[in-house]
C-alpha cells in the first residue's frame, strides 16, 4: 500500500490559546476574553481562538487516514515551541513534509514516524505541532493497511503486553471550576477537576487561602452528590507554580500548605500538578524532587506531577531518573511524533512512575482518538478526557472511543470482559 496523495486544510480546535505569562503578571479577566498586553512571542492578544492543520492520507485503496496538528493552551512559554499560525504550517507541510509522503510505501509505523520526527529545516527541527499531526495520520494509515485498531498497531510494533482495561479519564473545568464539578461527579470521572488555579490573587490566594476554600468545597461537594461510597475521585489541580509564586518557593512554608491541603481533600487523595513554575528545567527538576522527598518524609501522601520543562522524550526520561515527580503529564502535542509519546508512557511504567497521557483542550477530536489508542496500547494511568472545557464534549469523545476500541479487541480475541463505562 502507498500513499497516493497528501491533503491539507485549515481548522479550529476545542479551545483557544493563552499567553500564560501575561496572565501570570498583568492581565486581568473580562468576560471570557482579558484585558491588557500580551507579553509571549506570536500573541496578537492575551487569549485567541485555536487552530489547527488536518492532515489526510489518501491511501492507494482509497481509505483516508486522519491526523490533526494542533498546539497546547499555553504555547510559547516552558520550554515549548512557539504559537501556531495554520497557514503557515500548511505552507511547511507542503514544501518539506508532501514531497516525502507522495508515492510512499507504507511501511511500519515505527521507521515512518522516527523519519518525520527527526526532520529538520535549516538545522532545526519542525514544530513540535506538524510532527504530531503527520505521525497521527500515519498510524492512522498503517492500521487501515492492516484493517486493525491503532492501539493494535502499537501493541504489536512496540510488543506491549498491558491487560486490556478501563484507563482512567482525567476531566478539567476551566475557569467554570464549579457548575463543571457538578457534570464530573455526576459521569463518575475518575479524576478531577485541574481548576486552572493559574493566578495567585484571583485563584489561589495570596497565602493560599482561596485554593483551600475550593478543595473543601470539592470534597464537600462530592460527598454530597455522590450516589454510593465506592465512588472515590482522586482530586487533581494544576496550579501553574502559583504555589512556588505564593510562598516564594520557600520550601517549609510550601510543605505546610501542601499538608494543609491534603486535610482539606480527605478522604480523597490529592494530586498536585505544576506546584513550582521556574525558569530553566535544571532548575525546575532539582525543587520538585525535593519537594516531593520532604513530602514522603513527613508522611504527607500528596502526589506531585511534573507538566512545565517536560516537554520532550528526553525531559521526561530526566525527571523519572531523577525520580523529581510521583506522576509525569505528557503533554502530547508538546513532544512532536506520537511516536516518543509511545516511548514516553512506556518509559514511565517501565520505572513505576504514574504515566498521565495528558494534552491539552486545544487539541482536536481526531487528536483525541488517537491519544485513547496511545493510552490503551501502553496501560496509561491516566487519561486526559479532550478537547474543550466543558467537560461533556471531550469526556464523551474520549469515553466513547475507549468504549468502540476495547469493545472490538475483546470481540476478536473473544474475551468476555466488562463494559468500560
């Protein structure tokens, strides 16, 4: 099979692009939008719309193959590669990327994605954002070769062995951080609620006090609307280093809030993703690890996850040698091809730490998909449920897919097995 022709077009994704860093320092809320300047490279204003590339394979059979090239909420800023523009990246794709797919055999997923993972443009490498797109589309394109799942094609080009089973979603709210925790504990999410905690005095507090008030009101609020006591969410919040901003990374004064905050959560165990927010990843590893050592020596069970300066496959591999963090959020359109997010959630388990195939709400519906095939094949701890934060969409496209693909693995290997929902 080759693939006959190269398709692409411009689209939207499922949220809008932030500058976080004049959100961190100036710019304050109106409405949905916020008043003041962007302060990142590429931003014409604080908070645009999305975009995003689709990028379709024409097979030699006829089928088509979808990927979809989008970046993070956050671009710009932690390491990760800059804002997008969807026509530019058309133009990129088209002069670099086309000319090597026209005409090409279809071969491994493995050998064709390492290939456009590893180009370069005057020494440099593609934006993060077409490499992940490309690579979707040429999974994509070796499971219809094969006329199987995408999560099969991982399995067996990368011989993972994890029994099939439920992965566990991860549901965010948004600045809607409350009427979204209603719909979370109504569909049972299994983690909750991120509550973009990313501005000191609006969210968290200026000695924390805000934050608190929100984790209480969220175990309350669970305990409340929660049909039977076997349902238990684990309470996860990303608070952008606004912990670190707050208490000015002054490490006794965070353990003591960070202990305070597991009491507020309990009986439900806390994650927190981001606590620190420094400016190198030297820097960023050597205080998360710290913290999180300080933490496991007072008996304070609160789990750390890593998600700024680890934006690559060998970040990642850093922070888990380290051991710096309990759980590592792969921000999957942070690390280009699907590939290293293969290699990155594999790496994770391999030295038992929690292994988050995370993303972002400005992903795509077809981006989304793909991460449930990605999170299925290598025994994910945790799942993103995405696009979008309203919580209903992305949770259902995430759901859905987990559903149709465990649903005809077990029907072709004749499993009887329960139902994922």
């Amino acid at each position: 099979m080759k693939i006959k022709e190269v398709v692409l077009c411009e689209g939207v994704t499922g949220f809008y692009v932030d500058d976080q860093n004049a959100i961190k320092r100036t710019a304050t809320p109106d409405g949905f939008t916020y008043i003041g300047k962007p302060v990142t490279k590429g931003f014409k204003k604080v908070r645009e719309p999305g975009e995003s590339v689709s990028v379709m394979l024409i097979l030699e059979d006829g089928q088509i193959s979808y990927g979809d090239c989008v970046t993070v909420q956050y671009p710009g800023v932690g390491g990760r590669d800059p804002k997008i523009n969807a026509r530019n990246l058309i133009t990129i794709i088209k002069n670099h990327i086309s000319p090597i797919l026209t005409g090409k055999k279809i071969s491994t997923f493995r050998e064709m994605a390492d290939e456009i993972d590893q180009l370069t443009i005057d020494g440099k490498p593609i934006h993060a954002s077409i490499r992940y797109g490309v690579t979707q589309a040429l999974l994509d394109a070796v499971a219809k070769t094969h006329k199987i799942t995408m999560a099969e094609v991982i399995q067996k080009e990368y011989k993972t062995v994890f029994k099939l089973k439920k992965i566990k979603i991860f549901s965010q709210s948004g600045d809607n951080r409350y009427d979204n925790v209603d719909k979370m504990i109504m569909r049972k999410v299994d983690a909750l609620p991120h509550g973009l905690i990313n501005n000191v005095n609006e969210k968290l507090g200026v000695h924390g006090e805000l934050l608190k008030d929100y984790i209480v009101w969220l175990r309350e609020r669970i305990l409340s609307l929660r049909d039977s006591d076997e349902y238990s969410p684990v309470i996860h919040i990303d608070v952008y280093g606004t912990i670190g901003l707050a208490f000015k990374n002054d490490m006794n004064s965070m353990i003591k809030y960070i202990s305070e905050l597991e009491k507020a959560a309990s009986p439900f165990h806390l994650r927190l993703e981001g606590p620190v927010d420094l400016d190198n990843r030297e820097k960023q590893w050597r205080l998360l690890k710290q913290l999180k050592t300080e933490l496991k020596k007072q008996g304070i069970l609160v789990e750390i996850v890593a998600d700024e300066w680890c934006n690559s496959l060998e970040d990642i591999k850093l922070f888990v040698d380290e051991k710096a963090v309990d759980m590592v959020q792969i921000k999957t359109p942070d690390l280009g091809g699907i590939n290293n997010i293969i290699e990155a959630l594999l790496y994770c388990k391999q030295n038992n730490v929690g292994a988050y195939l995370g993303g972002s709400c400005n992903e795509t519906e077809i981006s989304s998909k793909v991460s449930v095939h990605i999170s299925i094949a290598c025994g994910a701890d945790q799942c993103l449920a995405k696009p979008g934060m309203g919580v209903d969409e992305g949770y259902m496209i995430v759901l859905n897919e987990m559903n149709r693909t465990f649903s005809l693995l077990c029907a072709r290997r004749s499993v009887i097995s329960e139902p994922i929902a």
